[in-house]
C-alpha cells in the first residue's frame, strides 16, 4: 500500500512540475531568447519551484548561517541526492543564476531548454567539455551570474545516499575569479525523492536545507584548491 502511495504522489509531483512548465513555456521560451532576459527568466523559475514543491506537499525550509548578500556572484557547492534538489536551488538562488550539469539534461523534456541557453552542459567523459564549460561558467561569473553546481558530479548508485568525492573544477574556478562559494547542505530530500523516484517513489514531508556561510576566496592562491574542496566537503558532510 505504501509503495502504490508512493508512486501515485511521485506522478502528482511530476504532473505539477509539467503543468506549471507548460503554462510557463511562452515566458520561458522569450526570456531565453538573449542574455539581458535572464534575470527576469529565473524569477519564474523561482517562481515555478516553489509553486510545484507546495502543492506536491514538499516543503522547503531554509536556515542560513549568515544571510546572503543579493547583489553578490556566488558559487553555489550542494551535495545531490535526488532530481528535486534542482528545485531547490532554484528556490534559494537569487537574480542571474546557472546551473552546471550533465550533458543529458539537454534532452530533458523541462529542463532542456535551460541548458541550451542559460545553463551549462558538460559531457562527464569529455576533457574538451570540462574545459569548454568552465570556460563559459568563468565568463558568466564575470558577468555577476552566480553558478550553481553538485561538485559530486552525479547522484551516486548508493541508497541510503553517502557524499561522494568532490570534483575540483569548482573550487579553482572560485579561486581565479575571486567568487565566494557557499556551501549547502541539503540534508533529507532524498526522504522525499532519492535520484528521480522511479525505484522508491516519493512522499511529501519538510526538506531541511542549511545555507553554510560564503567562504571568501581572495586570500588564496589557485594552489590551494584542494584545501577550498577538502573545507567544502567537511560543512556539508558536518549537517548531513
């Protein structure tokens, strides 16, 4: 009986997400026409995740170490546990923001179109890719649009979840260009949703989302990324 429960909340949180996507769609395709949208583009897609997640009964609930500067580029560092996990960064970034992702989600049917315009694919097996996308990710930081990525690199086979290794990218990324990088802790969600919830289903409940304070990157020197990673690694792990 659970497991029907399950599945039938897992095709009604679906169905909201589409739903919304769809009625979104003509604003979604304008405002990813050109770059100067991208702002107003992101406040539906914050407008669209916090929509969804209320009425598939998921409640967000943010608690922040020190509360964020709006006017400031970050990097955000979250462990990734499950698909929702996209919604709710989406709920806790603010202004130009983009995620950086698998390759794959250019043929998802919602996300899609985020990653062929603002958004930033990459092809895990590919060197090129890598390059090319932190290459565009460092010209997008430069332009004050905060990055958002899941520095596992991918939601690990492991149930329940355990915090993989981080890839480095990121941290020296956030060296070069001087950008805070906060780290978050999404502690529950895959309670609710573990990777896309085909194999449990999902549930409504509270997801729990601590906001780890910026850590400032101008003091130190790109030799020191491994040191940045290895501190990020330990505030997320600290609240999971």
């Amino acid at each position: 009986m659970i497991k029907l429960l399950r599945r039938i909340h897992l095709i009604y949180s679906l169905f909201c997400i589409l739903f919304f996507f769809i009625l979104f769609f003509p604003l979604y395709y304008w405002f990813t026409r050109h770059p100067r949208y991208y702002n107003v583009l992101n406040k539906f897609r914050t407008a669209h995740a916090w929509i969804s997640s209320l009425l598939s009964g998921i409640f967000l609930r943010f608690k922040f170490k020190k509360k964020l500067d709006p006017n400031q580029t970050y990097i955000f560092c979250a462990n990734h546990t499950s698909n929702l996990d996209i919604i709710i960064m989406c709920a806790l970034a603010r202004g130009r923001y983009h995620f950086m992702g698998k390759e794959e989600l250019m043929k998802n049917p919602v996300l899609g179109i985020f990653f062929k315009t603002i958004d930033i694919a990459v092809s895990r097996s590919s060197k090129i890719s890598s390059f090319r996308a932190f290459k565009k990710a460092a010209d997008n930081l430069e332009k004050g649009m905060s990055l958002i990525i899941f520095p596992e690199g991918k939601i690990d086979d492991a149930y329940p979840p355990v915090l993989q290794a981080f890839k480095s990218g990121p941290f020296r990324l956030a060296i070069e260009k001087n950008i805070p990088i906060v780290p978050v802790s999404i502690t529950n969600v895959w309670k609710m949703m573990w990777d896309d919830g085909i194999k449990y289903g999902t549930r409504p409940g509270i997801v729990d989302v601590y906001v780890h304070e910026p850590i400032l990157t101008s003091i130190l020197a790109v030799e020191n990324d491994e040191v940045l990673k290895e501190d990020v690694y330990k505030k997320i792990y600290s609240k999971l």
